[in-house]
C-alpha cells in the first residue's frame, strides 16, 4: 500500500467520523468545518469528493432535497425529510412512512419500487410544527 493511497482512506475515516458525530444532516461546507479541526490542509474539494464515495459505497447518503446544497445523511435506513419554511432545518420523518408508502406502491402496481424519496415542507419541531403543548 503506497502512502498516497494509505493518506486517502485516512481522510474518508475522517470525513466519515464528521459525519457521523454532527447533529443531522450537514452540507460538505459543514463536514468541511468539522474536518478542519483534526486536519488543517484538507480543502473543501477532497471532502466532497470523499463524502460522494462515501455515498457511492452505502456508507453515508447524499441526501437530493431540492434545496441549493447537497446534504449527507448517517443514517441509512430509507427515510423521508421534512424541510422547515421557517428556518430551514431538516428533520427526519419516520422510516415506517416510507415502508408505508413503499408497501401501498408496491401493493397497487404489483410490483416493486427501487427508492422512495420523500421530502415535505412545513414548520419543524422548533418552529411550532410538532405536537408540542404550550
Ligand atoms: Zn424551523
Ligand atoms: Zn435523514
């Protein structure tokens, strides 16, 4: 194994490690940040280029949510997003939405469905849109 190669994957350790330790689902300028800390001379190109073969290998998802900036996701198991109107946070909806929606497709075409890709808008929890009682 040359250096080269041993230095890459200890970058995508790190990425990955950035990912996994932020708060839900942070943008490659946010993993970027996180990054830097440890490692002073990694640029914001061979963070994206890691989080998109950490994506590619199943390790992370990069999450298409119709807003300007690609965000990553740790957790792996299909699940939808609700974006928030208000301030623009991310919230995960619950993976037996998805399994719900995957179950009734797959009920009324016969047949299955590869991905279920869901994204809403509304308030988030902090914004008012959760079942919290004042
Ligand atoms: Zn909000
Ligand atoms: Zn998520």
């Amino acid at each position: 194994m040359t250096e080269g190669i041993r230095r890459k994957s200890k970058q995508r350790q790190l990425v990955l490690e950035a990912v996994k330790h932020s708060c839900c689902h942070p943008t490659a300028e946010e993993v970027f940040q996180i990054v830097r800390q440890k490692n002073p001379n990694i640029s914001l190109g061979t963070v994206y280029r890691n989080l998109n073969l950490l994506a590619e290998l199943g390790e992370i998802q990069k999450l298409s949510l119709g807003v300007e900036c690609d965000h990553f996701d740790k957790m792996l198991l299909e699940h939808g997003h609700l974006i928030c109107k208000n301030c623009g946070a991310i919230e995960d909806l619950p993976c037996t939405l998805s399994a719900s929606i995957r179950s009734l497709l797959e009920e009324e075409r016969k047949q299955g469905v590869d991905t279920v890709s869901l994204t809403v808008t509304g308030l988030c929890k902090q914004c008012g849109g959760g079942h919290t009682e004042y």
